[in-house]
C-alpha cells in the first residue's frame, strides 16, 4: 500500500512544475536594432496598452495626470486600482503618447517621388518637425503639464532617450545615410531644436501655429550659420596651425 | 481568517489585497497566492510589502550579522522572547528572493507592473504588485 500512494504522490509534485515552465509566456524580444521586415516591438505589454490608448482619448479634457488613467482602465474594462500597474504614474502616459507619436510619423510623411529625393535634407528635416509638431495639436493646451512631468528628476533619462530617438527617427526618414560623427551632432543639434520648437509651441496662440513655423525657421537658420561658423574657424586654426609648425621645421627645430 | 481557505469571501469580490509582513509566516506561498487570485475582481491589485535580499553584498554581510546577531539578543533582554526574534530571522532568511516571489505571483495568474518589485533600504524590504487580468 506504501508503494501506490508515494508514486502518485512524486507524479503529483512534478506536474506542476513542468506545466509552470510551460505556462509563462516567454518575454517579447526587445529588440534594440531596426528592422526592416518586423514591426517596432511595442513600448508596453498588451494589458498596459489597452489602458493607454484608452487614456488618450482622455487627454484633451483630463490632461496628463492619474484622473486620464483612472478613465482609461474603466474603459478598457478594469478597475480603478489597475492603475497600480503603472509604476510612475501619469509619467507612463507621457511616454506613451511620446512613442505613439513618434511610431506615427512615418505614417503621417510621405515624401513624393521615391522618399523625396529632388528636395533637399533641411526641407525634409523641416516637414517632418512640423508634422510631429501638429501631431501635439490636439493636446497642446496641456502640453506643459507633460513637459513638467518630464523635468522631474527620475524622469529626466527616460525623456531624454525619447527625445533622441524621436530626432533619430526624423533623420532616418528624411534619407540620412552618415557614417561618422555627423551622425552625432546632426541628433544633437536636431533634439534640441526640437525640444526648443516644442516649449514655443505651448504658448503660440497664432492662427495655425504660423509663430511657431517661424520660429523653427530661425532655429534652423542658425544651425546652418553657426555649422558654416564652426567649419570656418576649424579651418583657419589648422591652416595657421600647420603653417607655424612648418615655419619653425625651416628655422632648423625638430618637430 | 486563514489565508490559504478565505471561506468567508466570494470569488472575485474584492478590489484591493495586501498583506504587510505577513507572507513570510504563511505555510504554503502559492496556495495562498491562488487564493489571493480568485477573491480579486479582474482588474484587482494584490500588493505585498515583505522583508526581502539585499541587494549590496557588503551591506549583507553587515546586515546578517546584525539580524543573526543582535536582533534576538534585544529581544531577549528586552522582551524576554529570545524564540520569537529567533524565528523572525530565520524566516526572513527563508523567504524567496524578489526574482522568485514575483514568478510566483506570475504564476499564480497575475500580470506585474515593470519588474514587479521596488525594493526599499536598499532590498531589507520590497513591495510586490500584481495585477489580476481582466476577463
């Protein structure tokens, strides 16, 4: 009789932890390259997704806050307590508003003939700016609390890996193809024209934002003036530069 | 009432259960876990607040030789319970780590937000969140 009871008792301990192993579904895979063939892996697992795009819709009324989060979990059919699954509160709806808009983009622009190859990369640069600007419209009265939830401390990272890969994205689609260290100071110089474009935005109240068009104009200008400033002085140093060495290598030094 | 068989309570009638520094003491983890799942509405949140691994290997050292240490000797001299402060390390030392006891509660059916766990002082607490799904 011992014998029965301790084989069914083994069989009954193993089950569950082969059908555990098997139950927990594997993570999505994070991919960290861009890919071509595969949809950009999404931001959020599925549940928090449905809470957020939920929670969009309550954005132009309730703004930025845990009132547009609560709102969205009753909407996809949960209860206010499931806004525990959101670890940083209002933060997580900011974020995803930021990646949303930013996946969005290529669907927005389109560039005629082939990815617009006759315009030219500031022209380019410029539309999608404008276009990513226009996709705030509709929540640009509470833009400002989204820019303050990003300045707190903890956030701070976060948003500023959004904001570099929202000005890699706009030069991956305006056809950017550099292999050295432009590629830096072009995203450098693009994440802060943009930021900059973005905080005027909240307080244009011009008649379709023509204020801030110009504004970005400007903008655009001086880093075209200060890139021609820099190459210039960069040039001189090492003419003179060079020029001085060889002077002394003719009065007989060793360099 | 006993975690594991909460007899008194219907399936999925309760918005919000935590438990603070209790888990620990409870015999079997998992099945209360489970019972945990089926009293939660969907949408639910069950959170744990529990003594946990610190996550510093030196501040370990120091922190186990403190627990192991002097921890039942206040007790005994304070309290006259030198068996008490005893257990209470001892069950800290046995419980899970924060990997583990959120598969556990993974396992259990919940859905957890981020990594599951924030860890206070630096891991000597952790506060567990899981979230039942909806149907």
């Amino acid at each position: 009789m011992a014998a029965p009871t301790t084989s069914i008792r083994l069989t009954r301990t193993a089950l569950p932890t082969a059908s555990r192993a098997l139950a927990r579904p594997f993570p999505p895979a994070l991919r960290a390259y861009h890919s071509y063939e595969h949809d950009p892996t999404p931001p959020y697992p599925p549940t928090e997704t449905a809470i957020l795009s939920d929670a969009l819709t309550h954005l132009p009324t309730h703004g930025f806050t845990h009132e547009s989060l609560r709102l969205g979990a009753r909407d996809a059919g949960y209860l206010d307590v499931s806004t525990q699954l959101f670890p940083k509160g209002a933060f997580e709806l900011v974020r995803y508003h930021l990646v949303r808009e930013r996946l969005d983009l290529k669907e927005r622009v389109q560039f005629p003939d082939n990815g617009g190859k006759s315009l030219g990369m500031g022209s380019k640069i410029r539309t999608l700016v404008l276009e990513r600007l226009r996709a705030n419209e509709p929540v640009v009265h509470r833009l400002q609390e989204a820019l303050a939830l990003m300045s707190l401390a903890s956030n701070i990272p976060p948003s500023i890996a959004e904001l570099a890969r929202l000005s890699d994205e706009m030069w991956f689609l305006a056809g950017d193809t550099s292999v050295d260290t432009s590629w830096y100071t072009k995203r450098a110089s693009l994440s802060s024209v943009y930021a900059a474009t973005e905080v005027f935005m909240t307080q244009d109240k011009s008649a379709g934002f023509a204020e801030t068009e110009q504004f970005l104009d400007r903008r655009l200008a001086d880093l075209r003036t200060i890139g021609g400033a820099v190459g210039s002085v960069s040039q001189w140093v090492g003419y003179t530069g060079w020029s001085a060495i060889n002077v002394l290598r003719s009065k007989g030094m060793r360099m | 009432a006993n975690a594991e068989k909460l007899h008194m309570i219907e399936d999925e009638s309760i918005d919000l259960y935590t438990v603070a520094f209790g888990i620990r003491n409870f015999t079997n983890k998992d099945v209360a876990l489970r019972e945990a799942f089926r009293v939660l509405k969907p949408g639910g949140v069950f959170a744990c607040l529990e003594f946990s691994k610190v996550n510093n290997a030196l501040f370990n050292e120091a922190y186990k030789r403190w627990s192991f240490g002097a921890i039942p000797l206040i007790g005994q001299i304070v309290a006259g319970d030198r068996a008490s402060y005893q257990y209470l390390v001892e069950s800290i030392e046995k419980f899970p780590s924060q990997t583990e006891f959120r598969d556990m509660i993974q396992d259990a059916g919940f859905l957890v937000p981020g990594k599951g766990w924030e860890d206070l002082t630096g891991g000597i607490a952790a506060i567990h969140k899981g979230v039942k799904p909806a149907r």
